[in-house]
C-alpha cells in the first residue's frame, strides 16, 4: 500500500510540475521569431506556369530498389540521363518538374479555362536532387527535397535558387485602398488544383514579366459585389429578391459600389505571362475567380 501511495504521489507531483510549465507565461525572449519571409517549402515546392519551351532532354530514369518501386522520395538514391559526357559534376544539383493538368477539367468561374491556356503549361516542383556519383552516360543522386512523389520520366533541370522575397508589415494592410492604376488580373488556380484559398496559400495569377511584375511584389486581391460573372454565380437582383429585408429606392448594381479588398501576397516566381503568388493576408476566403491587382 505505502509503494502504491508513494507512486500515486509521484505522478501527482509529475501532473503538477508539467501543468505549471504549461501555463507560466512566456517572456518576450522565449517568443519564437515570426516569420519574415515564405519558407524554403513554399518558394520551391510552388510549381510554376510558363509559356516558353522547358527543356526536357535530361530526366529521371530510374533508382534504387527499382525491381519494386515506382516512385521515390527525399533520402532515395535515383538515376539521371545525363553523366560526365555531358558535362555533369559531382555535386550538381537538379529540379525535378513534370507537367501535369487538372483530371476534372471542370471551369470553376467563366473564363478560367481561356487564361490558363494564356498562361501556358503547367508545372509542378517534385523536388530536388543532388548528384553524387558520376559516370560517362548516367548520374546517380540522392532526393534532397521531396515536394511529392518523384518517377520515372520526370524532367530535370539545373537548379536555379528561387529568392524568398520579404513580408511587408500586416498593419500596411488597407481594406479600402484606392484603385493602384496598375495591371489588374484574377487568381485562376492554387497548388493541388485548389479552388478555394487563405493565409499561406499558393496561388497562381495571369499576370507575369509582361505585366510588368517582379519577384517580391504585391498583389491586392479584391472583389465586386453583385457581379453576375463572378466566382459564386447568383441570378439577377439576389441581394434585394433573396436578402431584401428592406429595400432601396435604386437597385444599386455591382458596378455602382464600392469593391471590397479581402487580401494580398508576395509574388514568389514570374514567367512572361503568369506569376506564383504566396498568400499572406485574408480577411475571409478567396477564390479563384476574385480579382488582384499589382499594389
């Protein structure tokens, strides 16, 4: 009974100890740093739209343990098409992109399907590889960075390191920022195909090099009331027929008030005519669908 007792105090003690570390207020030198830019994973594992032609001579051919394996991930040992004859070094580092497109095929607003042909081809960042052992015709390299799944036939480019633009202050944020005159374009699709977007979100916007947009800008994301081609489509006059309660003498429409801007993002790659967007604000939801404009 005394060994019982002694164990019951014991854990009791414990119980108390861990309970009283939880709760002992954190002074501001303990705080964890906030972030200050988009980490390593949202910069390089963002995939990316382009226009222009990827080179696709050199690819992932195969790996270790191939007999019973049909994809690969960071820390696998897999094979490149290219070796020394080539020109490939120890030490060489490659991005692993395939393209690939949306199984459903299914527009989510009016014109999705018109920009992201625009925009071009599709990307997505399957990862990086370090080479490591070299030979006249073939590489072999370990998986560094695993964003998916890598496979064979995957295409692999010499890595070009993608800056990690800065944050600009949240308390910058204006919900009723005027019209910037600037290239104004719409987000028409999020990594993994999502339709539907918020803080930390990666998304794609139909505006690129051409447009004038740089790594490190801004985009504003904005809204129009009422508007009838926008990302929920509604019937004519919904707000007074289904939400009246009360009524107006004027049925204002979309364009008669004011927008609403709901959000932005730092601009983490640019090709000619698209750019990858790394969300840093909403205040509710996005879509693909709502508007941006260059800040």
């Amino acid at each position: 009974m005394r060994a019982i007792a002694t164990a019951i105090t014991l854990a009791t003690l414990l119980a108390s100890a861990a309970f009283a570390q939880e709760n002992t207020p954190i002074n501001s030198s303990q705080r964890a740093a906030e972030a200050t830019s988009p980490d390593f994973t949202a910069v390089n594992c963002s995939g990316f739209f382009t226009d222009e032609k990827v080179p696709s001579d050199v690819r992932l051919i195969s790996g270790e343990e191939s007999n019973n394996r049909v994809v690969f991930a960071a820390g696998d040992y897999v094979f490149i098409s290219k070796g020394s004859a080539q020109g490939v070094r120890v030490g060489d580092r490659f991005a692993i992109v395939r393209p690939e497109k949306d199984a459903t095929d299914v527009q989510w607003f009016k014109w999705q399907d018109k920009l992201l042909k625009a925009m071009g081809t599709r990307y997505k960042d399957a990862g990086q590889v370090e080479i490591i052992n070299v030979q006249p015709n073939v590489s072999t390299g370990i998986v560094k960075l695993s964003c998916d799944y890598l496979q064979r036939g995957d295409i692999a480019l010499a890595l070009v390191q993608r800056p990690s633009p800065p944050y600009k202050p949240a308390e910058q944020f204006n919900r009723f920022a005027p019209v910037s005159g600037k290239s104004v374009g719409m987000l028409v699709a999020g990594v993994d195909f999502a339709q539907a977007y918020g803080k930390n979100s990666t998304v794609f916007v139909n505006l690129g090099a051409n447009q004038g947009v740089k790594v490190g800008d801004y985009f504003r994301i904005f809204r129009y009331q009422g508007s009838h081609a926008e990302l929920v489509p509604n019937y004519a006059d919904y707000q007074y027929s289904m939400y009246g309660f009360g009524s107006t003498p004027v049925k204002y429409q979309w364009n008669d008030l004011p927008r609403e801007v709901i959000g932005e993002g730092v601009v983490t790659n640019v090709s000619r005519n698209a750019a990858t967007m790394f969300v840093t604000y909403t205040k509710l939801e996005v879509y693909a669908g709502d508007y941006v404009e260059i800040e």
